[in-house]
C-alpha cells in the first residue's frame, strides 16, 4: 500500500488530500474546520481528517507532497519588487513577514505540521504541475488535452498541454504579470468585490449589463494574440508593487473610481462586469482552440481558478473545437493538493493509469461524514425537537412534500463537498418553479446581493430537456452554464421593455424562474443515482410530486460563511436564518417546532464571518 499526502497552503483555499494506491480517498479545505473563509494557514485540521480517514499516521505516510515550489516563487516576487523599487516597499513590507517566518522554512512548518511524525523528503511540484495533473489524472479520458489558467503560480499565469496514460507534459505558457485571473481579478477590485472571493459575484453581475467597454479594454488595456496569449499595459494596475489591483490611470480610463465595497451597485458596474466577462470569454476561446491545434484530441481537461468561470466554460463546449470537457471541481488551489498527490503517484512513481467512466473523483464528495448515531448524539445535548425517519424512500418524499409547498430545506447528507460548489451534500435546496424564491433565499437564507442567481440541479435523463445540453450530459460539478430550452422559456410580451439593472428580476423567465438568470442562462448541475445516492432519489420524489424534475441547489453557509461542515455548524446556520426545515441525515427539524430559545441572532451570527 502506498499513500501520498498532498498540501496547499499559505496563499488561498488551503487544503489537503489523500491517495492510496492512486485511489482518492479524502479531501477537504481548511476553512471548513476553522470557519474562516478562503483559510490559508496550514491546513493541520484538513490533514487530521485525511489521515483519519485513510486510518494512518503521519509515520506511515509514505510520500507528502506540496503543490508548488516556494522558492521560485519568492524569486518572482522578490524580481518584481526590485523592478518597481521603491514603488512597491509598502507592499513588500506586508509580504515579508510570512515568507521569513513560514513560506521560506516549509519544511520546517511541514514536520511541524505533521507532529514530526513523516521523517522522508518532501515533494514539491510546480504550481500549474499540480493544477494540470488535478485536471487530467481524475479525468475520464486516455488521453487528453489540458488547459490551466489562473492568477500566478510560481511565474506561470496559463499553461498548455497534453495528457496520454500516466503522464502529463506542459508546452507552452504564459507568464507573470499578464494573467487572465489577475485581469478578471483587477475588475472584481474595481466593482467594489473582494479579490479572491468575489470573481463569482461579478460573473453573476455580468448579464444585468451591456458589454460597452469591451472593445475599449481590448483597445487600451490588452494586446490579445490569436492563440489566446496576450499582454496588458500594466500602467493601468498596481498589483506588481501597490495594495491595490488597479491604478489611478484605469479609475480615469473608465471615468469614474472604483466602488466602494457594499455601496450601490450602479449601471456602470454591470457593464463593466459584462464587458471583461466577455474579454474572458473570448480569451478562453480563443485559448482553447490554439490548445486543440496542438493536440488534436477531442478531449479538454480544465484547472485554475478560472476554470470556475462556467460561462466561459459552456462556451468552450458549445462553440470550441472539443466533443467533451472535464474540469476540475476543486479548480483553484484547494485542488492543488490533489493535483500534487496524483502528479507524485503517476508522474513520478510511474504507476499505471486506468481511466474510469465518469471520473475518478467520486462526485468529488471526499470530505467528513457524520452517522446518524453522531447527529443523534449531537442533537440530544440541544433542547431541539426532531423527528427521525429511518427509511430512505419516507424521507425523500417527506423533504420533497416540504420544498414542494415552498419551504427552504438545509440538506446535510453523507461526505461533504471538495471544492467551492454544493453538490448535494451541504446544501440549500428549494422550489425552482417559484417566482419569488430567488429573492427570498438571497436575502433572507444567504443575507446577499439580490441580483446572485441560484443554481439548478436537474435529473440527468431529462436535462436535455430543461437546458441547452446534449442528452444525459454529465455536468455533475455545476461548472458548466447553458442557455434554458426555448420550450420552457415564458413569453414576455414586452413585460422585458425598458428594463435595466436588477429591475430584469422581476420578469419571469421560463417555468424553472428561480434557476433562470437574466440572460436565460443556468449554472447547470446534473444529478446521478450512481454519485449521488440519496439526493437522486430526493429529486425524483420530487418529479413524481410536482412533474419537475429541478431543484433550487445552493450552498449550506450565509454570506462570508464557509460551507458547514458538521452537524453543529449546520444546526447554527438553520436557527440564524430563515430557513424552514433542516435535514440531518435521516433526522429531520422543522422550525416551527423549535423553542424559542434557541434562536440565533442573525446580527450576531453574521458577526462571527467577516463579509466577502
């Protein structure tokens, strides 16, 4: 038996996982456990579980792998300080302190990490090393070709190239400071979103706008080539040597500063949004094809935090030049770790590949699982009222009569979820034929911008059906958006005239509103009997109550909140909020049975997270 420990940390999403025998067999962020979001110290609770999980010991473990090489990266920040000296010494003053003290002595906060316990060398694999091989090693194909495209690594921003059986080789890339996720960061930062956190918040901002800057970001701010490459003019950003992203000449480009983080949203910012989510697009395109006259396959493997830009990604399936795509679900670094471990076990051991149908990463439901003897146990030292329902079929139809009727459901079910989406088990789930429960859950469950669209998850025998997908289509990670079926569109009759903005909500646009974004769009998740068990069989309860094979599905937290994790955060979260029933595992709590008491202030629970 072989297993390979794989880390990130000390930059975003710190995480850990673990393979044995090539066999994923746990994963999880770090922010799950401490309940700070986007966690980047050292993921020591992550790595309990994994090894928890797995039944070893740090002594054991016979290979830990890290997912870049810190050393290369403290070249490339210490080169650009020095080429914008003094410009950047405030910058440079703030960065040091975890170098010198963590960053610089990672084997020594490893060893540490690991109870000094793992006596045998560390492994360090190269940043988009570790995206690519999360990328293709789980994927479902021989061969493939692979595409990883993020902030910065150690000077790689993007990266180009094959995958065939046991290996991976990188050809081409694109290197610091132009970058695609730093650009689409830049604009996060100018619309008055937290970089790092907020990139999702200006792709779901993009449809409420008209892309009426785009020609002049291509004009002014970039020099795109046709293989998807380019260069930007970096007088218009600070991010090399100053503590912002962009600089005083993007404010006078674009007429106006940038927006101060929670105040009004204007109609500038929305096209703002809309037109680098379109710059974005067309970079990712044009990425994808150069990748593909390369390669030849038909096959594309996705990494890097921009790979979590799903409307790039449908269009890249819709309109490039390959028959399948599959993307990373943990695609930013928390996938890293994974990436470092399966590079270590195929890459460097040599070991045989055997590509599995669908994936290899079991739904990508790696992380804790609690019994119901544990959520009993839980449940017991509260003054909660609960009911328990042993059979699985009698609570799936019970939970499906409740969202049926229009109440909110937290679903705790089964291994939580690697990577940034809900998949179905920590999540929020509702009635997608509502008109008005978009609103309500954004601003009574989550406690967010009301113009944030929610996400469907769909039986996979009928998403042909509901969206724009070929039939059975696998897109059981939500990271692939299509346009929604004519035949399920609702005619306007001019209802749409004169709209702008946020007022676009109020327009209902097909017989799933709820999932259906502005531009008739969904961030599609397709659902199986064979990765998701219970909540297969939760959806189609629901098929057979309403004829509607489609639910609401978002993820388990509040805003600023990380994705609960045990029966304790998610109990918390249900009493803080308003939602109606919470389900965990076969135990079921409906909020109208509990004592007053044990209400949790909604001010005071939002005081715990700090706001993304």
């Amino acid at each position: 038996m072989t297993s390979i420990l794989g880390i990130s940390a000390y930059y975003h999403d710190s995480a850990a996982a673990l393979i044995v025998d090539g066999r994923v067999v746990a994963a999880a962020q770090e922010e799950r456990f401490t309940r700070k979001k986007h966690d980047y110290e050292f993921p020591l609770h992550a790595i309990a579980f994994c090894l928890q999980q797995g039944g070893l010991v740090p002594e054991k473990l016979d290979y830990v792998a890290f997912y870049d090489k810190p050393l290369l990266k403290f070249e490339r920040l210490l080169e650009t300080y020095l080429s914008y000296a003094p410009a950047g010494f405030r910058s440079f003053l703030m960065a040091m302190p975890l170098w010198l003290k963590k960053k610089l002595h990672l084997q020594r906060e490893m060893r540490a990490g690991l109870d000094h316990g793992f006596k045998k060398r560390f492994l360090f694999t190269e940043h988009h090393e570790s995206h690519a091989a999360s990328a293709f090693f789980p994927s479902p194909f021989e061969e493939a070709t692979i595409l990883t495209l993020d902030g910065v690594g150690e000077w790689a921003t993007a990266s180009v190239g094959r995958g065939k059986g046991n290996r991976i080789e990188l050809t081409h890339e694109l290197r610091f400071p132009h970058s695609l996720g730093l650009l689409y960061s830049a604009f996060t930062y100018f619309t008055g979103f937290k970089v790092n956190s907020g990139e999702y918040k200006l792709m779901g901002l993009a449809p409420y706008g008209e892309p009426k800057y785009a020609d002049l970001i291509r004009e002014k701010l970039l020099d795109i080539k046709d293989d998807g490459s380019f260069r930007m003019d970096m007088s218009y950003f600070n991010y090399c040597q100053g503590l912002t992203m962009t600089s005083k000449r993007f404010a006078a480009l674009f007429g106006r500063p940038p927006r101060r983080p929670e105040a009004p949203l204007s109609q500038s910012d929305m096209d703002i949004a809309a037109s680098v989510q379109a710059v974005t697009e067309d970079i990712m395109l044009k990425c994808a094809r150069f990748a593909h006259r390369l390669s030849g396959s038909k096959n594309l493997c996705l990494a890097g935090g921009v790979a979590l830009n799903c409307v790039g990604n449908g269009r890249i399936l819709r309109e490039g030049p390959f028959e399948q795509i599959w993307i990373q679900p943990a695609a930013g670094d928390a996938g890293g770790a994974l990436g470092a471990a399966l590079f270590t076990w195929y890459q460097l051991l040599g070991n045989r590949r055997v590509a599995l149908p669908g994936d290899g990463q079991r739904g990508s439901l790696l992380g804790p699982h609690f019994t119901n003897d544990a959520v009993r146990a839980f449940l017991a030292g509260t003054k909660a009222k609960f009911r328990y329902i042993p059979s699985e079929d009698e609570l799936c139809e019970f939970v499906a009569a409740q969202i049926a009727t229009e109440n909110v459901v937290g679903w705790m079910q089964g291994p939580m979820e690697f990577g940034p989406r809900a998949l179905g088990g920590r999540s929020i789930l509702g009635d997608a034929r509502s008109r008005t429960m978009q609103s309500a859950m954004n601003l009574k469950i989550k406690f967010r911008e009301s113009f944030r669209p929610f996400a469907p998850s769909v039986l996979i025998e009928r998403v042909d059906e509901f969206f724009e997908m070929r039939p059975r289509e696998d897109s059981p990670y939500m990271l692939l958006v299509a346009p929604v079926q004519q035949s399920k569109r609702a005619a306007s009759n001019g209802a749409e005239d004169g709209l702008a903005g946020i007022d676009k909500l109020k327009i209902c646009r097909s017989v799933v509103p709820a999932v259906t974004h502005v531009d008739y769009s969904a961030r599609v998740q397709t659902v199986d009997g064979a990765r998701h068990g219970r909540y297969y069989k939760l959806l189609k309860a629901f098929e057979r109550k309403t004829g509607c094979p489609v639910l609401i599905n978002t993820s388990f937290n509040v805003r600023g909140e990380p994705i609960v994790c045990s029966p304790e955060h998610a109990f918390r979260c249900f009493l803080a909020t308003n939602m109606d029933v919470l389900v965990l595992e076969n135990y079921v709590l409906l909020k109208s049975e509990q004592p007053p008491e044990l209400k949790v202030e909604r001010d005071e629970y939002l005081a715990e997270f700090q706001l993304d």
